[in-house]
C-alpha cells in the first residue's frame, strides 16, 4: 500500500480529516479492502460478503459505536442490531429503505436513554447513516430487556 497522510488537512478556514483505503482484486469474484493501518477485509461479490452486505453491516455497526458508548456506565450485557434493507430493483441498485432493530440487555438501562441514543446516532453521530441520500430511508425499533 501506499504512503498514506494521517491526521488533518487545512482547507480554508476549516480542517478536513483525510481517510485513506485500497481495495485490491485477488483473483475470480474476491478483493481485499485495507485501511491506512494496513488492517484487512476480505470480501467475495459472490461468495460474500459483498460490498453491500458490508455496507449495511456498517450503518449497524456505527451506530453501535453509538449507543454502546453512551451505555458505557450502565450495565449492559448484551447489544445487537439486526438489519433488513430493501434495494431499488434497477442498476445502481442503491439501498431504498434499511430497518434497525436494537436489541439491549442489562439491568436498569433507562428505555428512553437508548431510544435517545439511536435518535441521535442518526440524526448526528453516525458518518456511515449520515452518507446515505435522503432518498433511503432508515428506521428503527428497540427491544430491551432485563437480565
């Protein structure tokens, strides 16, 4: 991989974090991604996961980041989310409308906390959420419960 630059750079008044990847074809239908820290994904567009099928994964997982975090004084056991996506049926084949559900477990975790943690994960937080055009629709439900 290349030399890569880390951190900011300046464009006019405001900065501009830079993100460096590649994606190499190793053979058939199979590519590998790499970041800037040489970490690796490898993905199949037949075999999987494809390049949308890890794309849906990481509006789940950014969004996790999310709420983990913001549970991270309450006790959690468990947190999950499952996704369902819908996708136009003509090329690009974009994503229409993608469906969260949050599953949380733990005790005494307040259900308007999470519920407001999802919200703002959405609406602010979440980069990979926030890429998509106001054409897909992302919704999203809670279940939690006591362990």
């Amino acid at each position: 991989m290349s030399p890569t630059i880390k951190g900011h750079a300046q464009v006019g008044e405001s900065s501009v974090q830079v993100m460096r990847g590649e994606v190499k074809w190793t053979g058939e239908t199979s590519f590998l991604g790499i970041n800037d820290a040489g970490q690796e994904v490898a993905y199949d567009w037949n075999k999987g996961p494809s390049p949308m099928q890890v794309c849906l994964q990481m509006v789940g997982a950014c969004s996790m980041v999310d709420v983990v975090h913001g549970l991270e004084r309450r006790e959690v056991k468990s947190a999950s989310v499952e996704l369902q996506a819908e996708r136009a049926p003509e090329p690009p084949r974009s994503f229409t409308k993608i469906h969260m559900i949050y599953k949380v477990s733990g005790n005494d975790i307040p259900q308007k906390m999470v519920e407001r943690l999802i919200k703002s994960s959405h609406e602010k937080y979440c980069s990979v959420s926030n890429t998509f055009s106001d054409d897909v629709e992302i919704t999203w439900s809670l279940e939690l419960s006591e362990e």
